[in-house]
C-alpha cells in the first residue's frame, strides 16, 4: 500500500487522521507491524493497521473503510485476518471513532471506560 492509497481510503472513510503529510503516512505504512488492505480492482477501499508486541497484546490503530463500502462485512473480515496472522489469544485494543463507537460491540468488543487519549500537537 502506496501514501496515496492510505490518504484515498482514509478520506474515503471520514476517519479522523492527518493526510496532508505524506512523510507521516509513509510512516504509518512502514511502521506498523501489521497493515492489511482490501481492493476493489485497481481501487483501495479499506484497511486495518496493527500495532503488536506478539505476545499478549494487539493494537488495531486504525481500521478504514471507504463509506460506500460500508456494511459488506469488510471491516469483520479484516479484524478476523489480524488475529489469524498474529494469533486469537492475544487480547485486542483499539479506541473507535465516535461515529463507530458502537460497530465494535457488533465483533464481540466491550467498551472500557479506562482508556485516555492524547492528541499530538500540530507541528
């Protein structure tokens, strides 16, 4: 996966990252530890990127989907390929955009009130 092919589904999906900043998206491909995507033809339309210590604990830092191709089972499938690559016995953590705060309780996810996030200042 390509930084244009980051920025096209992540301004496809209304998910809330950065795109203006293609040394920050070559950073997110090659830094994360597991980065799965998923095509319609020639055409980007989701992804999932996972951060892992392989051991105990998966990360899911983004999970994208281009909105019109939403609700086609996409998003499970991707989540399904992470664990089948890193292992079902690891527990797995993400924090959801507002707008998909409930999709997760669909895929067997509880909601923890103990997170916290930071935002990073603007350079």
């Amino acid at each position: 996966m390509r930084p244009a092919d980051l920025k096209t589904v992540i301004e496809g999906s209304g998910l809330n990252r950065r795109t203006d900043d293609e040394h920050r998206l070559t950073g997110m491909i090659e830094n994360a530890d597991v980065l799965i995507s998923a095509w319609d033809g020639q055409r980007p339309v989701a992804f999932v990127r996972v951060l892992t210590d392989y051991a105990d604990v998966i990360y899911i830092a983004d999970l994208a989907v281009v909105a019109d191709y939403e609700r086609q089972g996409i998003g499970r499938h991707l989540i399904g390929l992470v664990t089948e690559a890193v292992g079902a016995d690891k527990n797995v953590v993400l924090v959801a955009s507002p707008s998909a705060a409930d999709y997760y309780t669909h895929l067997g996810f509880t909601r923890n009130d103990r997170g916290y996030v930071r935002p990073g200042k603007a350079e």
